[in-house]
C-alpha cells in the first residue's frame, strides 16, 4: 500500500510550483504584450524572429556553463535571484514602454538579458525537483508544471490580449514582473536541500565541471540520444510562428480566427498531454514512451502539412501537442533519475543548451527556405525527419531500457 502523502499536502512543492506557475501565466502576458507592441510599432516579421533569436542565443553560449555555476551554488537561493532580476528585467521594459521611451534594439538587451536569467532558473528549478518530492511522485510533479506551461500558453495570450486593449502593453508588462516578485517571495518561504559542490565560483571550476558534465553524457549514449532528439524537434517546431499564419491564411483560408485556432489547438494538446502523463501510475518504460511520442509528433505533423481542413488541422496539432507534453515530461523525468542529483543542474544546462542550439538556424534560415519550397511541403519535410528519429530510439543501446 502507498503511503507516501499526496502532492497536495506537500508544502514545499506546492509552494515552488504554485509561484511557478503564476509566474509562467505573467511571461505569457508579455508575450503578447510585446509582440503586439512590436508589431504597432515596425510591422515586421523580421523583427520578431529577430528577438526570437535573442532569447535563443544565452543558451547556445551559456547553457554549457550555466549548469556547472548551478551545481555550485544553493539552488533556492539562485532561483529566487533569477525571479528577481526577470522582475526587475521586465518592469524596466515595462516602465520605458509606458513613457515612450522604449526603441526596438532596447528588445532585444531586454530579451537577451530576461533569457540569460531564465537560463539559470530553468535547470535550477528541474534539478530541484527530486529534492521536493519521492521518486514515484517524479512523473507526477513533472506533469503539473507542464500542466501550469499548457495552461498558461492557453488562457495567457487571451487574458494578455484584453489587457493591452484595456490598459496598454507597459501596464500589462508590469504585472509580469509583479509574478516574477510573487514566485520569488515564496521560494523565500519554501525548504528544501540543494546537493552543491565546495569550493565557490572559479573559471577554472567551471571550466572542469563543466567537462565532466559532457563527458558523463556522452558515456551515457541513450540521454545524449534524447538531447539530440528534442534538438531535432525544437529545430522543426521553432519556426510554427511563422509558418502557423501561412498556414491559416495561405491554405486553409480560414484567416486570423483560424490562426488563433490553430495556436490553441497546439496548447490544449498540451495541456491534455499533461493531465495524461499525470496519471500515469508505476509507467517505467520511460524510454519508450520517449520514442513513441516523438513518432508521433512527427507522423501528425505530417498529417497537418497535408490537411486542406481546418478541424483536421485542429485535431493534427493537439496530438502534436500532447505527444510533445508526453514526451518532455518523461525526459525530464529521465534526467532526474539516470543522473546524480549533484549533477543534474549540469546536465539539464547541457540538455537546454544542445536542444536550444539549432533554434536559431532555423529561425533565420526560414524565411529563405519558403523561397525554395511551400510551408505545407517544408511541416511536411520536418514531420518526417522528427519520426525517423523518433523510430531510431530503437537502435540506440539503452534507450528502451530508460
């Protein structure tokens, strides 16, 4: 018989996630607020994936480092300065858009500065986790945060949207910042240990853990398989914003309405994915469930790219988004079982890093392949690339074992 307590009545979990997930609702509102505030301002796509590629690039030339700096410093307490300084990051971002006073190369500091803190607060937060709760509940904990990311992605650019037409994108931008402040004032009231190395933060310390992080990976083919497997996908998926538009206008004809359907459709798989792998009870083939979920992410967008119907299209993207909710879940939770705990924050630094790194090739590079080819055939090239890979898991040693 289980007795380990329920999550709800685990204070400290409840009181990490419940900030993190407030704050994940307010990033949602800037989202929206500054692209929204971009668009007025330029009218130009370039520009947006032009800060898209800001907030990629911390993770290409830090990610590496970021980890073995995480494994040395106590956790919470880095976590708490990461909410504080994004509140700081985006309120004074906030405060120059109400006066007037923002410029367009002002975003992209802004962007850089905001994802380098993420940067250190993301693999902080998930190597964290199973210092929180039990092993058995990894699977579970993991899925309420993806929960909180779904729903966040989903009830955040409406909410977002009433609020830069009611009150304007720099009022709207403060109450982000204000969750970051919340999320970071109850990790001040939340316990829990923090594996670290001794020594304090040198070059040359960094440096060393920092190889040893990347060596521990490549001895263990099967993780670093799953790193270049969401590298794959977060290269294929990255460029949606700007394929998603083409898509609705250009093939479905079904206009700014259909955009926005679409786009739901993709968070409500989502969130779904999440509430799914939240039940899943004494599931150990983690490895597997990886695999399938990549092949069929990678076989619906397909299925997406030839779609000339929009509720097929709907449908096609919300399984899309559940197998990625799915799929994201159990790495993660990969990660927090198959590496020492005092390695972890090195180790989802290198995954964020590697994962992150082809994002803006393929943001740049995007606009130049629609020359070449059409957006449908372009989803339709990279659902089969994700599903192949997907199926290679099979011929990777270990993999099926995770």
């Amino acid at each position: 018989m289980d007795r380990t307590p329920p999550l709800w009545r685990n204070y400290n979990f409840i009181l990490v996630w419940g900030g993190q997930s407030i704050s994940l609702f307010g990033s949602q509102l800037t989202y929206i607020a500054l692209l929204w505030w971009v668009l007025e301002k330029t009218g130009s796509a370039a520009v947006l994936a032009t800060v898209a590629i800001a907030s990629s690039l911390p993770s290409v030339f830090l990610g590496p480092i970021a980890g073995a700096v995480i494994d040395r410093l106590d956790r919470r307490k880095l976590m708490i300065a990461m909410d504080l300084a994004n509140g700081l990051i985006i309120g004074g971002a906030a405060t120059l858009l109400f006066l007037d006073r923002l410029a367009v190369w002002q975003i992209y500091i802004f962007s850089l500065l905001s994802a380098t803190a993420t940067l250190f607060h993301r693999p902080a937060l998930q190597a964290s986790i199973p210092n929180l709760v039990v092993q058995e509940q990894l699977v579970r904990a993991n899925s309420l945060y993806q929960i909180s990311a779904s729903g966040a992605g989903i009830a955040g650019p409406a909410i977002g949207g009433m609020l830069v037409g009611f009150c304007g994108s720099g009022p709207t931008m403060w109450i982000d910042a204000a969750t970051f402040g919340l999320a970071g004032t109850l990790l001040l009231f939340s316990s829990f240990p923090s594996p670290r190395k001794e020594g304090g933060v040198s070059l040359n310390s960094v440096i060393r853990d920092t190889i040893v992080g990347f060596k521990f990976l490549y001895r263990k083919r099967a993780l670093f398989f799953v790193i270049f497997l969401f590298a794959l996908v977060n290269f294929f998926l990255a460029p949606m914003n700007v394929l998603l538009p083409i898509m609705a206008k250009d093939i479905l004809h079904a206009g700014a309405q259909g955009f926005g359907l679409l786009g739901t459709a993709i968070s409500a798989g989502m969130l779904i994915g999440g509430f799914v792998a939240s039940r899943l009870k004494r599931f150990k083939r983690y490895g597997l469930g990886i695999i399938w979920g990549i092949v069929v992410l990678g076989a619906l967008l397909v299925v997406f790219g030839l779609s000339r119907n929009l509720p097929l299209s709907m449908v096609a993207l919300a399984i899309v988004g559940g197998a990625a909710a799915l799929a994201n879940v159990l790495s993660i939770v990969v990660f927090q079982t198959h590496v020492p705990n005092e390695l972890q924050g090195r180790v989802f630094a290198a995954d964020h890093a590697m994962s992150n790194s082809l994002q803006p090739i393929s943001l740049a590079a995007v606009g130049g392949i629609l020359v070449l080819i059409s957006a449908p055939m372009l989803i339709i090239i990279g659902g089969i690339a994700v599903a192949i890979a997907g199926w290679g898991g099979y011929l990777v040693k270990g993999m099926k074992a995770l």
